[in-house]
C-alpha cells in the first residue's frame, strides 16, 4: 500500500500518515501499516521489537509522532470551567426568559433558481469559441 497523502513525521523506516502509522519500505505492501484506532494497543511495541528487520529506535519515535498527532481515543477531555459556567448561565437566562417552554422553528429558505430574461446561452463545454 502505498503512503498516504498526509504525511505528519518521517524518520528512517516509518512514517506517520492520515492513515496512521505506515512502513516506507513499499516492498512490504502494507503489511505493517498500522491504522490510527490501533496505535494505543499495549502490545503494539512489543510486537514489533520482536520483529528483525524493525529498526527500534525508529519505531518508537514514529509511535511517539504518531501518539502525539492522534490523541487516545479511551482518553476523555473534561471540559473548561469557562464552557461550563457559560452554560449554567445560558440556562437560567432561558429558564427566566420563559424561552426553555418554547422554541420557535427554524424557516426554511426557498431556492429560487429561474434565468429567465438573462443572456445566457448552453454552449457544449469541449467546444471553444475564438475571435477571429
């Protein structure tokens, strides 16, 4: 498989992608590529020092890029004390302003897509027109 087009980090065998982690040696055709949700796997360097043709060192910076560039998904970001007294505010003023009870709907809007009186003429798009 080859490197994905969003390319984060490059080091001597691997390299940090869109995909995940990605071996650049193309001879393997992917097969050591490792998708983004398995980068947080505990077994994963293990596994792969055990390798011999793994260049350690290298490895272990591409899976430190890599852990870096794509946060744990398991891990849960607590929100600011700003957003959340923001929100409390947010909702007593509606409790007070009586807006909780009701909401209005949203209307929606009309495309109107008419050429009617413009000059405008379909030419076929291969065709060009020069001056002459």
């Amino acid at each position: 498989m080859p490197l994905h087009r969003d390319i984060y980090w490059v080091g001597r065998q691997w390299a940090v992608t869109g995909y995940g982690m990605q071996a650049i040696d193309q001879r393997l055709n992917g097969i050591f590529d490792i998708e983004v949700v398995r980068l947080w796997e505990d077994s994963l360097p293990e596994r792969m020092h055990a390798l011999n043709w793994v260049n350690v060192a290298d490895f272990d910076k591409g899976l430190a890029a890599a852990r870096r560039h794509y946060r744990d998904p398991d891990r849960k970001t607590a929100p600011s004390e700003e957003s959340i007294s923001h929100l409390k505010e947010e909702s007593v003023s509606r409790l007070k302003d009586g807006a909780a009870a009701e909401q209005s709907k949203p209307t929606a809007e009309t495309f109107d897509m008419r050429s009617e009186g413009l000059p405008a003429k379909f030419v076929s798009p291969w065709r060009i027109r020069r001056q002459r």
